[in-house]
C-alpha cells in the first residue's frame, strides 16, 4: 500500500510483538496523529486478532486530558474487541500531575514498563506490580 | 532522574524487551536527539547486557545521509559491546530512496518488522536477511 506521506509523517506506527501490539508515543500527539492511531490500532486489533495492547508513554512528558481521552477510547476500543490495553512507562512526574489534575485514567491497566505489561498480558501473575521495588531493568 | 523536559522532548524511549533493545524512531531525528539516542543505547547495553538492538523506522519517511551515519554508528557501538543491531520496517519508498542515493547501510542487519526482526536476534534462521552478511564496516 504506498500512499503519499506528508514532509513529517504524523502517523504512530503499530507494531507487532507475538499477540500483542505496541505503540510507543513519543512528545506530543496531534489530533489528526491521535485520530489516526485510533483507526490504526483498532483494524489492526481486528486484522491480527491481537490480544493485547500495550502503549509505552516513557517518551511523553505531558500527559493531559486529552491524551488521558485518547487512550482511554483506545482501550475501550480494544476492550470491544477482545484485547486488553496496557499504559506503560509512565514517568513519576507524569503520574503526580495526572493525579493533582484529577486525571487517573480509570479503566487503564499501567505497567512499569513494557516488558513488565507484555508479562501482565500474558498473564504472568506478579508481572505489573507498580510498587514493586527499584528493580534495575535487566 | 528529573530534568527539566522542553516542551517538545528531544528524547527517543529506548524499551527492554527481554535480551533486546527496541527503539521506534519517528518523523525527524533531530542532531541532539541522534547523540542523545547513541548515548542512551550504548548506556543501556552496557548496563543490561543486552544481546540485540532492534530499531524500527517504520514511521520514517526520510532516511538521510545523517540518519543513515547515525543507524551505522549505533550498530557499531553496540556491535563492540557484543550486542547485534537489526532495522526493522523500512518502508518500501524509503528503501528505493536510499538506493537511488548510494546509502545501501551496510553493516545493519534488516528485518520486515520487529518480530522478525526479534526472531533474526533469537536465531532462527528464517527470520530475517542481513542487507550485507559479508561487509563489515571498517
């Protein structure tokens, strides 16, 4: 499928791990990037029959409303189609001020990071715990 | 580590997936994001012991010359930190662009997409083709 890209593409690409698709947003997410990642994960949730999501936030600094709402309609979307949506890598500083903005994305699993949510996904029972204690990453 | 980020980071997220590292390059990589990228790998294998890199340009839509240096500089830090580079999801315009300009990267393994990409670094040998099995580049 070869379609004519913009100079700065605004496209989120999908990626494919095994069952599990993983989005890794970095800076900021436009409207047009947001919409667009909505369609993408939700045909391709459809298309591969994944069954689970995983969206990795460790390069975003800013998380507000309207990205808690974009993630929060990716994960219902992919709820309807029988995938789970996991968050991960949230920074601390991201969390802080999503919780004093009162923003605390009820509805979403979250993960310290990515391997942690792919283990929280295939069901390993200790595999997302948020308080588990400074373990280096391996 | 609380830095200040700017309001557009210039940061790229490097993920942990078990032995291997993946990263997802999108739109532009600006000069400082380029060095910061390098630093960030070369640190991360260091500190893990991580076997592979995996880097996905498949939101790329302009390899360069720059970019181009940048990938080759990466597989060869990590490559003497026993550590393998593959890159995972040119797009096919991308591809017939770096071609018509000379820029055939070798030294970097590809892959179609990360799991192949992810296979190629676990061994199985139908994974994935290395660009230039042969050419190593000093």
């Amino acid at each position: 499928m070869t379609v004519p890209w913009p100079s700065r593409p605004a496209q989120v690409p999908v990626l494919a791990l095994g069952d599990v698709l993983l989005v890794t947003l970095q800076g900021e997410l436009l409207d047009t990037a947001a919409e667009q990642l909505q369609q993408d994960i939700a045909q391709r949730v459809a298309r591969s029959g994944a069954t689970g999501v995983v969206i990795d936030i460790s390069g975003v600094d800013i998380v507000d409303s309207f990205l808690g709402r974009v993630l929060a309609e990716i994960a219902a979307n992919a709820r309807l189609m029988a995938a789970r949506t996991v968050l991960a890598g949230m920074r601390p500083a991201v969390a802080m001020t999503l919780v004093e903005l009162g923003l605390t994305l009820p509805g979403l699993a979250t993960a310290l990071d990515v391997e942690r949510a792919l283990e929280l996904l295939s069901g390993h029972p200790l595999a997302a715990v948020p308080s588990d204690p400074g373990k280096e990453d391996t």
